[in-house]
C-alpha cells in the first residue's frame, strides 16, 4: 500500500475563501514586471489551480523576503 498526500482544495480557496488575497497578490506581482504579464494573464485564463497558486506563492515569498515596500 502507497502512502498519498491529502489534496488541497486549492480551485475552492482561489474562488471563495482566499478570492482577496489571491487577486491582490497576482496583481502586486504582475506590478513588479518580473514576469511576463501577458504569460501571468495565460495563466489565470485557463483556471489552472495549481499554476495560479504558485504565482500567489511567488509573490507572497517576494514579499515576505525581497520587497523593501
């Protein structure tokens, strides 16, 4: 028998719980011109949970540990 991680309900926090957080951080993001904005803006179209909360991640990270602001 294999052990299997527990799943998160990532699509239900990005739509409900976390919809806040999650826009502002995508926004705050695309600001910092880091990224491609039009690739950032790809990615949000095709509601790829997992591809969405990684930039939210990134940004939070920037955040926590890089940004002066």
């Amino acid at each position: 028998m294999y052990k299997k991680g527990l799943g998160l309900p990532l699509k239900n926090w990005i739509e409900n719980d976390l919809n806040e957080l999650v826009n502002d951080s995508i926004l705050k993001l695309k600001t910092r011109n880091i990224f491609n904005n039009n690739e950032i803006d790809s990615i949000l179209k095709t509601n790829n949970e997992h591809k969405i909360w990684q930039l939210v991640s990134t940004e939070l990270w920037i955040n926590k540990f890089i940004s002066t602001k």
